[in-house]
C-alpha cells in the first residue's frame, strides 16, 4: 500500500504531538451555614398565637369597648435543606496524553499536575494516569443538605372568628367569644356592675385584663369613671331656685330639695345647668356633691 508524502508528514507531526485530556472529579468542603429553606409541601400549623387590641373605647353615650382580636400560625417545616457556603476544591483526575512514549521518566504536563506511570501502549500512543490537584481554591457557591431538620416559621396574620377571650375588671371575670371577623364588643358598665354605683371622681380608675383563652394573647389596659360615666348633682341645702332664661329675663321653674339627684347638663362658672324633669334650669354651683354615674342612672337605678 502507498502511503503519500503529505499523510507521511501529518503522521510524523501527530506523533510528535502531546495532545493531553483531562477527566476530573471534584470534592466539595463545606463551610459555615449560609441559610435554611423550607420545602413546599411540608408544613403544618403547629399552633397559633393570638395578639388582642382595643378598637375603639368606651363611652358614655355607647359604653362597650370594642376589641380586636389577631391570630398568627406557627408553621412547622418537617423537610428542609440546609445551605452552606463552599470553603475549599479538591481536583482529582486522570489524563489522556496522546504523544511519544516517555520510558523512565517524569511528564511533566504543568505546575500542578504530575504524570508518571505506564499503563499502556497502543500503536506508540501512551495513556497515564494522573496524580492529584496540589492546589485547592476558595470558590463561592452553596452546598445542599437535604438532612431532616424542624423548622418554625410565622405565617401572615388573619382575624381570629370564634375565639374565646376573658376579661377581669376587680376580680371579676367575664368569658366572650369574637364574632366571624374577629372583633368583641363588651358594654363595659353593665357586665362587670360598674352602672349601678355612684363615684365620686371621675379619674377612678379601674384595671382590665383582656386574653384570650388558648392562644396566649394579652392586653392590659385601664378603664377610668369618665369613660363610661356622667356628673350628677346631689342636693345638699334646702329650697334650692331652679330657674331657667327666656328672651334675656330669668324665669322660676320650681325648686330642688335636699337629696334630691340631678344629671348635669353643663357647668360655667358658679352655675350648673341641670336636667329638671322635663326641661333644663339652672341652680348655684354650691348647692349640693357632684357624683359620676351611667347616664341612665336616675332611670334606673335611682
């Protein structure tokens, strides 16, 4: 068989080439932890925790108190995997070296990588095995443990319907329950038998506890006379003048008589406008001890 000059001459470059391939593995070193994520599909609520504020307070004219009540889920992850950031890279690997058999020797190939050993020859193509990567390097990149581990999270926070709230004023305590979008109105006054007393200040104050039952959530507030109470007067001199002003001139409505109750309307200076029966008059300031009630006291209570 004739061989050209040309092939001649490309085999004779090819033979006195190295032409080197590398196949390499790599071994990861984990470092510190970088963070944690939850796998979708695994969680569950282990619990709530339930957070209570007031909505609106008290007054005399509407005395409930309006509460709020807020729950948020504790999640719990049963699957999750953990990230941690690659410290170092250790490359192990072997080398095809495609050239002329080097017998008795070291190749060389470059500054990291040392060949040496015959595994074999074929046609004057040798193949080595290759040593290990001497150097190591910091790379950035994660590394993935899908390891078991609990984990809890807080999930969004939503309306507690139905939940069970007590609520101490001096030691006594009532049990409610929130309606479907998480709110409770409590009449202040007459749940807790503050409407049928008299006080005789208005800054009174009175200490209210608001929880809920099971879900730990809390909120301490204090509830004074005035936000649920109005003045009254009790007549304490005799044959006080009840008078009244019509078209600048002052008008006799009658007379007010010792421990006799009036709700007060209005006070300026040395006068007190009062609720008289049916109409609205005017006695001295002096003329008897102002108290604080629910505004239908003298209805019902008197």
């Amino acid at each position: 068989m004739h061989i050209s000059k040309f092939t001649q001459f490309v085999i004779h470059i090819l033979l006195q080439s190295y032409i080197i391939t590398n196949i390499g593995c790599y071994t990861y070193s984990a470092g510190t932890l970088s963070h944690i994520e939850p796998l979708p599909g695994t969680e569950r609520v282990m619990n709530y925790k339930a957070d209570v504020s007031l909505v609106s307070n008290p007054s005399p004219s509407n005395p409930k108190a309006i509460f709020k009540v807020m729950q948020t889920p504790r999640i719990e992850y049963t699957e999750v995997e953990k990230y941690k950031e690659i410290k170092e890279v250790s490359e192990l690997g072997t080398s095809l070296v495609f050239g002329p058999l080097v017998i008795g020797g070291l190749l060389l190939i470059n500054k990291n990588l040392v060949l040496g050993g015959l595994l074999g020859l074929t046609g004057g193509v040798a193949i080595w095995a290759a040593g290990s990567d001497r150097g190591k390097k910091i790379e950035t990149g994660v590394y993935v443990d899908g390891s078991k581990r609990l984990n809890y999270t807080k999930g969004e926070s939503s309306s507690a319907p139905k939940v069970k709230v007590g609520i101490n004023i001096n030691s006594i305590v009532r049990t409610y329950q929130t309606d479907q979008s998480g709110f409770l109105e409590v009449n202040i006054a007459e749940d807790f038998n503050l409407n049928s007393l008299k006080y005789l200040y208005p800054d009174q104050t009175f200490k209210l506890k608001c929880s809920t039952v099971e879900d730990g959530g809390e909120l301490d507030l204090s509830i004074t006379v005035k936000d649920f109470a109005v003045p009254f007067i009790n007549i304490t001199n005799d044959n006080v003048d009840v008078v009244t002003e019509e078209q600048g001139n002052l008008k006799m409505l009658g007379k007010a008589f010792r421990n006799e109750e009036y709700k007060i309307l209005f006070e300026k200076d040395d006068l007190i406008k009062i609720q008289y029966k049916d109409k609205e008059g005017y006695i001295p300031a002096n003329s008897g001890t102002k108290f604080w009630a629910v505004p239908d006291y003298l209805e019902k209570y008197h």
